[in-house]
C-alpha cells in the first residue's frame, strides 16, 4: 500500500503547473521524463495528490523540496524555487 501524504490537492496542482511552465514542458514531455502515464501527469494537474513516492520522484525530477511541491505559495514567490 502507497503511502499518503495530506496536502491541499490545488496547491500541488498549482506548483507543478508553475514547475512545468518555468521548465517549458507540456504533460507529455513530463509523463516521459518521469516515466509516469500522460493520463496521471494531466489528473495530478486537475487536483489528484499523488502517492508519497510519486511525489518524491518529481521532488528529485525538479531538485525542489516536498514542502515547495505541497505547500501554498503567494504569486511573489512562486518562482523562488530551491534547485
């Protein structure tokens, strides 16, 4: 069983939104960087919380914490991102 970790689904949609315009990537290109199904990538994007080791697998993808992934961020530092 996949652990779980509770976080607010939209400020992880939000930030891995924020993480693939800032690397110029569509949910494709990021589905096979990461070897995850196109249809998870585009469910994560619509408000699904990964599994703790799916987010630890796009932690390390994007070199940021789990807290910048999960945690609410204003519009003033939405790109303040730890790499």
């Amino acid at each position: 069983m996949d652990n779980i970790i509770s976080f607010p689904s939209q400020n992880f949609a939000n930030n891995l939104a924020t993480l693939m315009d800032k690397n110029a990537e569509t949910p494709v290109e990021l589905s096979e960087r990461i070897e995850e199904d196109y249809e998870t990538v585009v469910a994560w994007l619509n408000g699904d919380v990964p599994t703790q080791e799916k987010l630890y697998k796009l932690k390390n993808y994007y070199h940021v914490s789990v807290a910048y992934l999960t945690d609410e961020h204003h519009a003033s530092s939405r790109h303040d991102i730890a790499r």
